[in-house]
C-alpha cells in the first residue's frame, strides 16, 4: 500500500500499540467498577456478575463512542450540564455503595439480594466520574486531526471496551477467590462494608 505525498500512516489510523497499553493499564486500576465488581463477585460468585461485567463492557464503550463523536463538546460550550452529571454520578455511586454494603450473601439476605443488573451497569458508565475522565483522555489522544472521526473512535471505543472486559473478568474472579474465605457473618459483613466505603472514597478526587 502506498502513502499520498504528506500523508503517513498515523493520519490513516492511530497506533494501537500505545493505545492498548494505555487502555490495558486505566482498566485494571482501581475504580467504581472495579469495586463493585470485585464486591459483587465475592458475594454472588462469577457467573452471577456475568451480566454486571457486559454492561460494564458496553457502556463504557458506547461512552468512549459519544465522547469520540462530539458529546465532550456539549458539556464544554455548557458547563452546567457538566455539574448535573456530577452529582447525578455521586448519588447514584452512594446509592450502588448502599447496595454491597447489604449484599450480606448469606442465609435469607443472599436470597433477597441481587448483584447490580446489566442495565443497572450500562447507565452507571454514563455518570461514572473515572469513566468520563478516561473517556476524555483517550480521544484527546489518540485521535488524530486529519483521520476519519468514526473510525477512529470505534477502534479507540473497540480497545477500551476489550481492556475493560479483561479487567472486570480479572477482578471478578479475585473477587471469586475472596468470597470463599468469607466464612462467617460478621467477616462479610465487614467486607462489605469496607468495600462500599472504597466506593464512596472514589468519589472525593471528583469534588474535590
């Protein structure tokens, strides 16, 4: 394949090396997700959190596509807009948190309670603080100025939606192996617990 005279193969598309191992390392760090989904796991075991991981997987990816496709534009030429979704994302996170802290996973409490769904997982990706920043950055730099918008942001949204799926299924699966040390009552409870209160923490580098 030959290039036009000015033309180089970054203009064509991006470099999926950096991309991957950008994508690869913001995805197994420590977030929302992560926390919900290592918690879920411990209490509900893998394959209960399937459908939690594919909405994970999938808003996240429809979120890299919109902001790809001019949704950050919106929230920048009306701020206001912006501060909505803050709060939004906040009350819904505190409102997750409240969810694993009673995820007891044992007895009549296991029965009555239920890991976060797919499209409770979807949604959360729209006002999920760490994603909207992850979103941001990945398309501020790995698009380039004279490439094609959307195919450029469906690779980007298409990597980052692979990463993502890896991650979850990761910390599910420690999650898995956690859960089976939670013998009694009380050690869960306090697992529990402690896992919603990592998920409130998340939420002070977004206000302050």
């Amino acid at each position: 394949m030959s290039w036009a005279e000015g033309e180089s193969p970054m203009a064509e598309g991006i470099l999926l090396g950096p991309l991957v191992l950008f994508a690869s390392v913001m995805s197994l760090t420590p977030g929302p997700n992560v926390v919900m989904v290592t918690a879920s796991a411990a209490n509900f075991g893998f394959r209960r959190v399937v459908p939690h991981m594919l909405g994970i997987t999938l808003g996240f990816g429809l979120l890299v596509m919109a902001v790809g496709l001019g949704l950050a534009g919106l929230f920048q030429a009306e701020p206001r807009l912006h501060l909505v979704l803050k709060y939004a994302g906040g009350a819904y996170l505190l409102y997750l948190a409240w969810r694993i802290a009673h995820a007891q996973g044992t007895g009549s409490a296991r029965a009555q309670a239920k890991p976060i769904g797919f499209f409770e997982a979807v949604l959360f990706q729209c006002v999920n603080p760490k994603g909207w920043v992850f979103a941001v950055g990945t398309v501020a730099a790995y698009t380039t100025v004279s490439g094609n918008p959307w195919r450029e942001t469906s690779v980007i949204a298409a990597v980052n939606a692979a990463t993502c799926l890896i991650s979850v299924m990761l910390w599910a699966g420690f999650g898995t192996i956690i859960g089976r040390y939670l013998r009694g009552p009380r050690v869960r409870i306090l697992f529990n617990w402690s896992m919603a209160g990592l998920l409130v923490l998340s939420l002070v580098p977004v206000f302050w």
